[in-house]
C-alpha cells in the first residue's frame, strides 16, 4: 500500500506541474488542460506499479519537453529584440 501511494503523489505532482507549464502552451492553456486531463484519464485504471512508473517517466520528458520549447520561444524573441537591427547597419 506503501508504494502505490507514493506513486499517487508522484502522478498528481506531475500533473501539477504539467497543468502549470500548460499555462504558456502555444495553442492555449483551455486545449493543453483538456489534453492533458484526457491522457491521464485513459490510464487512470492502470495498477502495475512498473507501467505507472513508465507513464511517469514519460510525463517527465514531457515536461522537459515544453521547459525546452518556452526557453527556445523566449530566446528567439530575445534574440530577435535584441538582434534585428544588427542587419540594417552593415
């Protein structure tokens, strides 16, 4: 019993962190939230604690995933602010 409910904490902190990255998702916080509430419900009568394990690691690279797309976006507008008017002055 332990162990499943360390899992539970561990899947409802990912979600909890998936749904606050979710907040900057390109297409909108209302469709990330509705994905992301959709694919933690098709697994939600998962029991086997190493396929829980896996799903875990998958929502992790997930969110590593979107840490690298908001850092690439948020580089690019800097670059781009800082950068554009270098063109013009050669």
């Amino acid at each position: 019993m332990k162990m499943a409910n360390t899992l539970r904490g561990e899947v409802l902190n990912l979600y909890k962190n998936l749904l606050y990255l979710g907040r900057e998702y390109p297409k909108g916080a209302d469709y990330f939230k509705r994905r992301l509430k959709n694919a933690f419900l098709k697994n939600k009568d998962v029991k086997d604690p190493e396929k829980i394990k896996e799903l875990i690691g998958r929502g992790e690279f997930v969110m590593k995933e979107l840490e690298a797309l908001y850092f690439l976006r948020k580089y690019r507008a800097m670059k781009q602010r800082y950068y554009s008017d270098t063109k013009d002055t050669n």
